[in-house]
C-alpha cells in the first residue's frame, strides 16, 4: 500500500511540474483519427501520458459536434471527488463566462488530481481547433 501511494504522490508531482512549466508549445498532437477533432498541445499530452487520461481528450472530443458549443472558446473542467473510497468525476464545459454547457458524471476515475482545466479554441497550424492548458496560450 505504501509503494502505490508512494507512486500516486509522484505521479502528481509530475503532473504539477508539467502544469507548472507549461507555457506555449512546440508542437501539435493529433490525438484523434476523427475527422475535425482538435490536435493537443505538448503540454496537453505530457499530462495525458503521465495520468494516463487519454479518456479525457477522447470525452472532449466526442461532444465537438454539440451545437450548444462555442468553436471559439470552451472552458473544459475535470472536477474529482472521493466518495466511500471511490474516486468519481464530473466533466462539464463552460462558455468562458461560466456557464455550463455541458456535463457528464463519471462514476470511476483514477485521474491523481483533484481538477484541471483544459481550454479548446481555435489557433492549430492548419486551422485546427486546439486542447491547450490554459497557461499554454
């Protein structure tokens, strides 16, 4: 028990590091084969690779077609609770000025933080809408 929490506590740390240092990219990811699906900064994918929450993007990117969407500006929060030893969610999306949108519970999740806030808007090299960490832009 000691090594897994060991593991989830550096596991976290990492994850921070990266959120902490993440300012403009690099390079775009496609993360996706689905047509128009928004490509993913680096900072967007080091943090999937190390919560292991490509599940997460997938989530974003299956409600892009929602007309009740701004292309322009979405607000993408992952909020984390813990209930009877269980770790449950709530994915919604805002419109930048707080309201929600969208919104799905998720009964299981094994994502270490207790939230994150990813942002999609346009600005990818080929015109493409973009998963962006908000200190990313």
């Amino acid at each position: 028990m000691q090594t897994f929490l060991t593991e989830q506590v550096e596991k976290v740390e990492k994850i921070q590091a990266i959120l902490n240092h993440a300012f403009g990219t690099q390079n775009y990811h496609r993360i996706s084969q689905v047509k128009g699906a928004p490509i993913a900064t680096d900072g967007v994918v080091a943090v999937a690779n190390e919560a292991g929450c490509f599940w997460l993007l997938d989530a974003i990117i299956s409600y892009q077609g929602n007309k009740k969407l701004d292309p322009d500006m979405q607000v993408w929060r992952l909020k984390v609770r813990e209930d009877n030893n269980n770790r449950e969610a709530t994915l919604y999306c805002e419109d930048g000025k707080k309201k929600i949108l969208i919104s799905q519970n998720i009964e299981y999740t094994d994502f270490p933080l207790d939230e994150i806030v990813l942002w999609v808007m346009p600005g990818g090299p080929g015109g493409e809408s973009v998963i962006l960490l908000p200190t990313e832009l």
